[in-house]
C-alpha cells in the first residue's frame, strides 16, 4: 500500500511538471504571436520591404519552434519518468526476490532443527540406557550419533541466528527458543531433559517461525503489487 502511495505522488508529481513545462511554453508562444502581430500592425507594409510570404515565415517560425519544444520536453519527461518507474520496479523485484529465498532458506533451516533435536534426545536415551546393560558396542554406537546430532543441531542453529535479527521482537522468540533447546541437550543436562518439554520448545519455534514467514510473505507480495 505504502509503495502504491509512492508510486502515485511520483506520476502526479510528473504530470505537474509536464503541464507546468507545457504552459509554460505556450505562454511564450503567446507572447510571441502577439509581438510580432504588435510588429506587423507598427511597421510599413511588406510590400515597400519584404516580399508577403517571407513576413508569414517568418510570423510562423516562433508557432514551429514552440511547438517542437513543447514536443520535445514532454516526450524527454515522459522518457525519464518511464526510466524512474523501470528502475524502482528493478529495485523492487530484486529486494522481492531475495526476500523470498531468505524465507525458504530460513524455513528449511527450522525444518532441519526439528527432527534432529528429537534425534539428539532419542541417542542419548538410548546410549544410556546400553550403558546400563553392559553393552558398550551399541552405547558407542549411539553415543557417536548423538555426538554428530549435537554438531548438526549447532550448525542449524548458528545458521538460523545468523538469519535472524535480534532487533526484530518475532526473531528474538526464535533465538530465544533456540538458546532454550540448547542449554537442555547439552551433555551435562541432556540425561534430565524431558523429551515432550523439548517438543513443545520446538513446536514453538515452528509457531515463531509461521509468523515470520507469514509478514515477510505480505512484505514481498507488496514489493511486487
């Protein structure tokens, strides 16, 4: 709504300067015209000096000129005006554009963090509870997926904050839920974390997440209306 606005003021703004260049030289025409009508009804008659067809030439030189004039400064603002347009609509796009991939990175960026970080909670438990029976092939095993888990989920969520801005309340929530989910699967803690409360952490980050995508989704769509 806000560019249709700008959009508007611009080529009403232009069409003023078009009709001001345009009375303008009309004016001069006039004041033409009636100098040399002035002159024509002051002087001797053509025929002691000029021949009648050089003094209509030269009566009409001022109409010609004038009028390619007024021709010429409307096509050149109108040229110009149709420029501004074109490299705001270039701006506009590439702007939209790039928006549109920072959603869908960012939205599969989240969509990556989800399933990992039950991951984590799933291969903990279960080096735990291999640990417990004795088996420490298997408790490796897991505890080796947990351990590549836990780099996964660090990569994911350093990306996503660097995605973000903090300065955005909607962003902070997301930051926030991630910092949250981390202090909870780090190896000192992740024994105690409850599986269902990380869940609904990170259901939380899909609910922060739908909001942002949802604005900058509106932000993009105007960009291009």
């Amino acid at each position: 709504m806000k560019n249709l606005k700008t959009i508007t003021l611009v080529a009403f703004f232009g069409l003023i300067i078009v009709l001001i260049v345009y009375l303008v030289v009309l004016l001069n025409n006039k004041f033409i015209a009636l100098d040399s009508s002035f002159s024509l009804n002051n002087t001797p008659k053509a025929s002691d000096f000029l021949d009648e067809n050089r003094v209509q030439n030269c009566v009409s030189t001022p109409n010609i000129l004038s009028s390619g004039l007024v021709n010429n400064s409307i096509t050149i603002l109108l040229a110009l005006f149709a420029a501004f347009i074109s490299l705001w609509q270039v701006k506009s796009n590439t702007i939209s554009s790039a928006r549109i991939r920072w959603i869908e990175d960012l939205r599969e960026t989240i969509s990556k963090l989800y399933p990992v970080t039950l991951d984590i909670i799933s291969s903990h438990q279960s080096y735990f509870d291999y640990t417990k029976k004795g088996d420490q092939q298997k408790a490796d095993k897991y505890f080796y997926d947990y351990s590549q888990n836990i780099a996964t989920f660090n990569a994911l969520s350093s990306k996503a904050k660097m995605q973000l801005n903090s300065k955005e309340p909607s962003h902070k929530d997301i930051e926030d839920v991630l910092d949250l989910i981390d202090s909870k699967i780090t190896s000192e803690n992740v024994r105690d974390a409850d599986a269902k409360e990380i869940e609904n952490h990170l259901k939380k980050l899909v609910i922060y997440s739908k909001v942002i995508f949802k604005t900058e989704w509106d932000k993009s769509k105007k960009l291009f209306n």
